[in-house]
C-alpha cells in the first residue's frame, strides 16, 4: 500500500495526483485485458476529482484539514481511499447532472463514477471514499 497525506489545499492537488498516477503505472505494468495507460488516466481522473470535492466540500474553505491518499492494489483491482475528517456526505443523495444542459459544476461524482468499477463512501470520522477499478 501507498499511503500519502497532504493539507487539504488545492495546491497540493498536483502532489496527491503525481502519487495516484505513478502507482497506477507500477500497478498496472501487467494489465492483460485493459489498456495500461487508459487505465492510469481514468483513476488519475476519478481521484483528482474526489480530492477536489474533498478540499472544496468537505472542508469548505477551512485550512486545518488533512486529507489522505491511501493507493493499495488487492487481487483483481486497485483501491484507492480518500480520507478526510471534514463534512461528511451522502452519496446516494448526490443527483446525476443534466447533461444536455452542460454544467460548470456538479461533474464530479458523475465523473468519479464514469471512471471507476466501484465507488462506496463511509461518513466518519474520519470519512472515506473508496474509489475501486478492476485490474
């Protein structure tokens, strides 16, 4: 497992991605039935908008927050956890955006989604999303 923890700020959202993006490539160097790099680009995807969501939602404009990365590979996917201690949420209440209507926000989850084989979030504290993507 890879473990990574950072202030939750924007600016360290370059930093948390550069770890999610170099484990997916030492994680998935023998994928047989998937594309390496598409791969590699939909959880870098997935886990920059879930840390988004998390700096922007879960803290709400505190600067105290922490959140960490956790990156660990099991049997057939790779798992990745975002853990905060902020405001938790409710997935299931989060509505799917109207796409026909192109909005500039609310695509995170949607994206997140898209991306990933299993999304499951547990409130806290501390809070944990787990973003998981089948190897």
């Amino acid at each position: 497992m890879i473990s990574l923890q950072v202030p939750a700020l924007l600016t360290y959202r370059d930093v948390a991605m550069r770890v999610v993006s170099a484990s997916c490539k030492i994680f998935a160097q023998n994928l047989k039935s998937t594309d390496p790099q598409k791969f590699q680009e939909e959880i870098v995807s997935a886990a920059g908008e879930a840390f988004n969501n998390t700096v922007l939602h879960a803290y709400r404009g505190r600067v105290d927050g922490r959140v960490t990365i956790e990156v660990e590979p099991k049997a057939d996917l790779l798992e990745i956890r975002i853990i905060d201690n902020g405001t938790s949420f409710d997935l299931s209440a989060v509505p799917t955006p109207e796409l026909d209507d192109l909005p500039e926000s609310g695509m995170g989850l949607f994206i997140i989604r898209s991306f990933m084989d299993d999304v499951a979030y547990r409130s806290g504290p501390p809070n944990v999303l787990y973003l998981r993507k089948c190897l």
